[in-house]
C-alpha cells in the first residue's frame, strides 16, 4: 500500500480546470444561507451523534450483528480448522468395524444399520471434518429427524419404524463400528471424526444412496439455521460440509441446496461466503462464478449483496469484471434509496477488502462526473457518501480505529472520490455533517495508539477536500486547528511541510 500523501491534483483525478465549479451561492462559510431541508437520517448534533455511535456498538456486540463480524473474520482465513488425532483414546471391543471410504463397507453398513444411531453418526461424521464432543448429540439428534423410516420388527416380534437409539451404548463402540476417531482441536476441545477420509465417505453414500441425499441437505440447512456461530472453526466446518455436498453434484447442488438457502434472508453472509470459498476450487470455480452473476442479475432484494459480499473476498478481483460491473449497476441503484440500515450493512461489507472499497469509489466518481445529473441527484449522491462515511465511523475503535472512505487504502480511492467531496462541501447541511464527524474521529483516535501510516492517510484526505473545493480551504484548516488533539496536530504538521 503507498503511505505517502498523494498528489490529489493529477493522476485519477480531474484536473483544477476539469475540478466540478463551486454553485455561485457558494462563499464564506458565515453568508452561506442553509439549505432545505436535514439529510435523512443524520443525528444533529456532536452529542446526539457519539449516543447514535454508542447504540450502534451495543448492537453490534449481539446477536445476529455479532454473528455478522465472525463471517468478516472468518472470510480472512484461507486456512482449514486445525485440529490432531488422539491416539491414546481406548479402542472398544467390537466385533465388527466397517470400512466406509470403500464404496462395498459403506453399502454393508448402511444396509444393515439403515434405522439407527450408527447411521447418524456415520452421516454426521461425513459431512463434517471433525465434530465437538458438546455438539455431536444435537446434531445427530437433528439428523434422525430427517432420515427416512424403515419398517422393522422389535425383538417382541411387533413392527416399527422408530429409529433405535440406545442411551447406553459408548461413542466410543460407535466409533470403533463406523471406523471413526477421536481427535483434540487447537483449542483443546475432544472431538470425533473420519479426518481426511470423510469426503470419500460421504462421495460413497452419495453415489450408492441418491434417496438420502434430499433429507441430509434439508438436514445440514436446519443446522445452519440452529447453530450458533460462537467461532471461526465452527464457521468453517458447516461452509466446509456444505462446500463437499456441492463439490459431488453442482448441478444437483443447484436444484436442492442453494434453493433451499436462498429462500432465507438470514443467509445472506452465509451464502456470500460459501460462494467465495467455492470459486476458490479450481473444480468449482466457473459454476459459482455463474451463481454470483446469477445473483448480481437476481430481482432478489438482497442476493445481490450475499454476491457482493464474495466479490469482497475473491484473491483475484481483476478476474471477475463482469461481477463488478454488475454490483456497481445495484449500488447506483442503492444511491438514491439507501437508508442508514442498510448503509451499515454495506459498510460491514466493504470493510473487509479494499478493492470492494475501491469499486465503490470509482462508482461514485462515474456517477458524480456523469453528464445531464440533475442536481437532486448529485445531492443524495453525497448524501449516500455521508452516509457510508458516517456508519463507518460508528465501527470506530481501538482496535480497527481506520475511518474507511477517508482513510483511504490508495491515492486511486482519493482521486476517485474528489468529485463527491466536491458536491458535499457545496452544501451547507452535508458540509456540516462531513466536519462533525471529522472532528469526533480525530479526537477519538487521539486517545488509541495509531500509526504514522494511518495519520497520512487522513492527511492524504484532508489534502483532497482543499483542492476539490478550494473555496472552503480555511474552514478544512480549522477543523484541524479547532480540534486541538494529537492526532490534528499530527496531521497539521504533515500538511505543514
């Protein structure tokens, strides 16, 4: 990433005779009459503005928001869930043990353990790598649920078609019969699982057992619904079961999973991420590039943003231009009815990779420098800008202290955005806005350790709003003068040189 304040005057950016012209009205900060009319949405004052952070924060540490955060996390780890075998685990003494990886085992077993646990527990352990000890029971309960029944007689001679559970039968006799093992993640929890030869199992049962496929998918959807996403590793092993369902079949895939998960908004994370991690299998790649143009093309309220959220996370974004021109025609739309919901969800978005980011600028220079925009336009264009501006200041803290769309990643990001700059500083309303939130970041971040990296690229920033407005030069240096905080004073000095 280049550190140093770019030239905002050149490169991407127009040039100060090509520079959108202040409105006539527009003079010295004192005779400049109001406009209109508040922005939607915008907290009027300093205090009411840090209250609107600090409620923000509270939701964003529960529930389904915290939830949000681990996707964004998770979304950053190219590694699979580390875990080791035990082996010093006592083996049961059972008399038979069948071999599931081998296509003839696996027929055996489920033939004659079609109406019981050992099934679920085969099944379960199949679909995922390696399952906690604490969660294995809800989950194979779950899965009984969703097994066919078969009709077989009790020891008393009478039919049945319950499912036979024994409450006093050891895992660890299940395991021996199955030919599972006992494993100890990194983070020190007992789990059990075939290791590295689930996915043949699976891919067995799969081929010799078609009618079990519909009521295993259904099954793996209701525990996605049920589980609580408390870490990444769980994360990962329910995107990593539902990657090896859709690696046997795509096109049965397409017909019985992604229906199925497409029906419920609440996936929207959960599907932008397991599409971002299967366009990363050489195998899979070109049919889920196809399901993300799918859902950039979809009249979906929100499948399009499950499609941006892996434009987000994909290693090589210059591979996927159709993609982007897809979302940025569904962000163009979001400009003119976007509220501040859905602005923090795009935020959360956005947050996550700079070239997401950089897509969004380049839209907003495109539509800003567009001919025949009405001035309506232009103005809720700056108003969408505040607004991301703004949401992403509530994400401010110690710990992630960059303000994105300010700080930004690239002089590129800088010059595409003079042009919005430019209009939000002609208002009197917008402009106002842009400096409070300026002027509670810096002294926010005043009291975090930053780096010299992230202070020159909010220079970089301040830098941009003087030569896109010219006019409101001295009222940018009194943001910083006003302040009176180490990180203004930082920033001055910079400019200073």
């Amino acid at each position: 990433m280049d550190t140093s304040i770019p030239n905002t005057g050149g490169g991407t950016q127009e040039s100060g005779a090509d520079r959108p012209q202040q409105p006539p009205e527009a003079s010295a900060n004192a005779r400049e009459p109001k406009a209109d009319g508040q922005p939607p949405g915008f907290p009027d004052s300093p205090e009411k503005l840090q209250e609107a952070k600090r409620a923000f924060q509270n939701l964003d540490a529960s529930g389904n928001v915290a939830e949000r955060q681990i996707f964004i996390n998770t979304l950053n780890m190219g590694s699979t869930p580390q875990y080791k075998e035990n082996p010093d685990v006592p083996q049961a003494k059972k008399a038979v043990s069948f071999a599931l990886e081998t296509p003839e085992g696996c027929a055996r077993f489920i033939e004659e353990y079609r109406n019981g646990e050992y099934l679920a527990l085969a099944v379960t352990l199949a679909v995922f790598d390696v399952v906690t000890i604490n969660d294995l029971p809800n989950i194979e309960n779950n899965l009984i649920r969703f097994l066919p029944d078969v009709e077989e007689t009790d020891d008393e001679g009478k039919k049945t078609n319950e499912h036979r559970n024994n409450p006093y039968l050891s895992l660890q006799s299940k395991l021996t019969v199955i030919g599972a093992k006992s494993f100890t993640r990194d983070d020190g929890q007992s789990c059990v699982g075939f290791g590295g030869r689930s996915k043949q199992i699976l891919s067995n049962i799969w081929t010799q057992f078609p009618a079990l496929r519909s009521p295993i998918i259904s099954w793996l959807v209701e525990v996605n619904h049920i589980h609580k996403y408390r870490t990444t590793f769980d994360l990962q092993q329910i995107i990593g079961a539902f990657s090896k369902i859709i690696s046997l079949d795509f096109d049965d895939a397409k017909r019985e999973v992604f229906p199925k998960l497409e029906s419920n908004p609440d996936n929207m994370f959960f599907l932008g991420m397991l599409v971002c991690f299967l366009v990363k299998d050489p195998y899979m790649k070109d049919n889920a590039h196809s399901l993300l143009l799918r859902w950039a093309w979809s009249n979906s309220g929100w499948l399009w943003k499950s499609a941006l959220f892996s434009y987000a996370g994909l290693d090589m974004p210059e591979k996927y231009t159709d993609l982007k021109t897809q979302l940025q025609e569904r962000l163009r739309e979001k400009i003119y009815f976007c509220d501040h919901k859905e602005a923090s969800l795009l935020v959360k978005i956005f947050s996550y990779s700079a070239h997401a980011r950089q897509m969004l600028c380049e839209l907003l220079h495109t539509q800003m420098t567009a001919r025949n925009l009405h001035k309506r336009e232009k103005e809720l264009t700056a108003q969408f800008y505040l607004m991301m501006v703004t949401n992403s200041y509530y994400s401010v803290e110690k710990l992630s202290p960059e303000l994105y769309f300010v700080a930004c990643d690239t002089p590129a990001q800088q010059g595409s955005l003079s042009s919005v700059i430019a209009q939000v500083l002609a208002n009197y309303l917008t402009r106002q806005w842009l400096f409070t939130v300026l002027k509670l970041y810096l002294e926010e971040i005043s009291g975090y350790k930053v780096s010299d990296q992230l202070i020159k690229h909010i220079a970089a920033y301040f830098i941009n709003l003087i030569q896109s407005a010219p006019l409101y030069r001295n009222d940018v240096l009194d943001i910083l003068k006003e302040c009176s905080c180490s990180a203004s004073a930082r920033i001055l000095k910079l400019l200073h040189r």
